[in-house]
C-alpha cells in the first residue's frame, strides 16, 4: 500500500546517504473536510484525528503503526502485533494477506470510499 512504498523510499534513502532521517508513520482512521483550491488539496481533521496519527507517528521507530481503529477495519485483511507504547494501544504490520483476493477487493473498495469522502 501507500504507507509501504512511502516506508520503501525513506529506508533507500538513508541507505543512499550519510545524512539519515528518522521516521515514523502511523495508519489512522478519522473524518476530514476537504477542498480541491487552485490544484491545491486542503484539509482538516475533525475530532482528535491528526494528534493521535502524529502521536502515533512520534512513538514509530522507523515502521508502519496502526491505530486502535485502523486495525479493526483491516483485521481480516492483515496479521498485526500489539505494542502499547507511552500508554498507547498500536499495532505493526505482520503480514498482508496479498493473496487472498476477497481482501483485495475489501482494501479497493475501502480505498474508493475513502477518496470519494
């Protein structure tokens, strides 16, 4: 998915060169409002949704972490460790369960609904 190509490209990255970056993504679910101004995408979050994706972030060590929510939605689809972190519940991906193609379908139709919000 988007979060493993963007964990892909940082880890080239700091392979490449001397100057590392310290990284950490987190995969969250929440409501935002959106508008398409001048080519340019503009967001906000509602609720608690961008302090508990950068919280979660902050608590990565350079991999993927899910929150709670996240998680429920895409248990059927992947394996996950539970970690609790300064407190928090997040989870790491184990596995993607790619071949299962009952999945696949679940995580694009997830995907479309989510970029016609």
């Amino acid at each position: 998915g988007v979060a493993e190509s963007i964990e892909n490209i940082l880890l080239e990255h700091n392979k490449m060169f001397n100057q590392k970056m310290d990284f950490g993504i987190s995969l969250n679910y929440g409501t935002i409002v959106g508008k398409l101004e001048n080519g340019v995408f503009k967001f906000m979050s509602i609720g608690t949704l961008m302090t508990a994706s950068k919280k979660i972030a902050s608590l990565s060590k350079g991999e993927v972490l899910l929150s709670d929510k996240m998680n429920d939605l895409l248990r059927l689809n992947i394996r996950t460790d539970k970690h609790v972190r300064d407190g928090i519940s997040v989870f790491s991906v184990k596995e993607i369960k790619r071949e299962n193609e009952e999945a696949k379908r679940f995580i694009d139709g997830f995907m479309r609904r989510m970029e016609k919000k």
